[in-house]
C-alpha cells in the first residue's frame, strides 16, 4: 500500500512549497488508486490524477469542494457527508454506514464518527489491506471509539492544525474544531501505535520554522514512544 500526500495544507491563507495543496491522499495499490478526501485547490484537477474511487471525510471546503464540478469515478461517503455535496454532479455517490466496514477498489474502509464540525459532520477512516492498517482522520476534536478505531494499526495520519494549543470551541454542550498533535501522539500511545504522520498543516506549521517545530514533534513523539513526523506535499510512504 503505497501513500502519497499530495496536499497536506489546512484551510489557512498562506501556503509554501511544502504545503501547497489542500489536503489530499492517495492511495494506491497495484494498478487501482484511491482518493481520499479532494478540498478546493483540486477543482478542475481531480481527473489527471486519474483516481478509481474518492473517499470523502467531511464537506468542507478544504476536503470536498475539489468535487463541485463533479467527480470521473464513486465518492464514497456518509449520508451526512453527501447531504452536504448534494448539489455537485457527482454521477456515482456511494453511502458509507459509520462503523460498518465496505469493500472500495481492493480495500477495506470502515467510517468512525469523530467530532469535528456542527454543520459538516465529519469521519475518519480506518483502511485495512492484507493485514496493513492506517487511520486516517485530518479534521478532529476527538474520535467517538477510540479503541475500535485505533487498536491494531500501522500508522496513524492526523490533524497537523495545531502543536499544543487547542483550537477548540464549545457551543452549548458540544464541542468543535481541532485537538492538539499532542493530544493524538497521547491516543497513539494508549493504543499502542507506534507512527504517526500529521497531515492537514494549520498556520503553526505553514508560516513557522518547520525545522524547529519537526524537531519538537519528534520530542513529543519519543516521549510517547511513537515515530512522529510532519506530511509534505509529494510526500511518498509504503506501508507493508
């Protein structure tokens, strides 16, 4: 299973050469290709990159609006997801039931709800290939079964939006926005996951000296006995 991270930039104004691109990862395995998620800076682009299947996380901009001039294959995504694309001419619209694993080009892909939005109800996707497993959650205030998502896989993909500072909010009794990259390396480690890679780069990371702060999420990752990193756009993994 072979990932490569062609966009790893949040909803923020400024962009760098290493973070260009909205947050999107591909998928491949063999001769199929796999999307997940498609934000704004895609639209107009999604066909060359030539995808058998879209996965879409939630409906905002900086993961769904890539898709508002439609799609060359299935989006897969939650009912509420879908609601919140119901006007894009997507020609094959696949349901994704939370929890419920489905098989998509190959892989296994199950959604976990996680909190994230009010209007935009978000998942992150647990993806499974002979044994291999990642989760991949880009947008997250906190996963609803941590333990069902979490236990047994390779590789942790998560919410670059901020090192240390939440950027949470609460309306009423529920909350929204984004945890920390140390609060998740805290999951990681109660899991027992041992890498981590951040993807979805707020401005902390976009306008800040990424050296310095790689430096610091490596720290941060050894005390919790995972291999952290920061995603690139053009970032390249294989997992076994």
């Amino acid at each position: 299973m072979k990932l490569t991270f062609l966009g790893t930039r949040a909803n923020v104004p400024h962009r760098t050469r290493r973070h260009r691109r909205h947050s999107a990862l591909l998928i491949s395995t063999g001769r199929k290709r796999v999307l997940v998620d498609c934000g704004l800076d895609w639209l107009g682009k999604v066909a060359a990159l030539k995808p058998h299947a879209i996965l879409v996380t939630h409906a905002h901009p900086d993961h769904a609006w890539g898709l508002k001039d439609g799609a060359p294959c299935s989006v897969f995504a939650t009912k509420a997801c879908h609601e919140g694309m119901a006007d894009y001419p997507l020609r094959d619209r696949r349901i994704l039931t939370p929890r419920k694993a489905k098989r998509v080009q190959g892989l296994t892909v199950t959604a976990f709800p996680v909190v994230h939005s009010l209007r935009a109800p978000a998942v992150g996707f647990r993806i499974t290939l002979r044994g291999c497993a990642l989760f991949y959650v880009p947008d997250v205030v906190a996963i609803l079964e941590p333990e069902a998502a979490l236990s047994g896989i390779d590789l942790y993909v998560g919410d670059g939006a901020t090192m240390t500072r939440p950027l949470v909010r609460r309306r009423g009794n529920r909350l929204f926005g984004h945890t920390t990259v140390r609060a998740q390396l805290g999951w990681c480690r109660k899991a027992g996951v041992r890498r981590a890679v951040f993807t979805h780069c707020g401005s902390e990371i976009v306008d800040g000296d990424e050296r310095k702060l790689g430096a610091k999420l490596r720290a941060l990752g050894r005390e919790r006995g995972v291999a952290a990193r920061f995603a690139y756009d053009g970032l390249e993994m294989t997992l076994p």
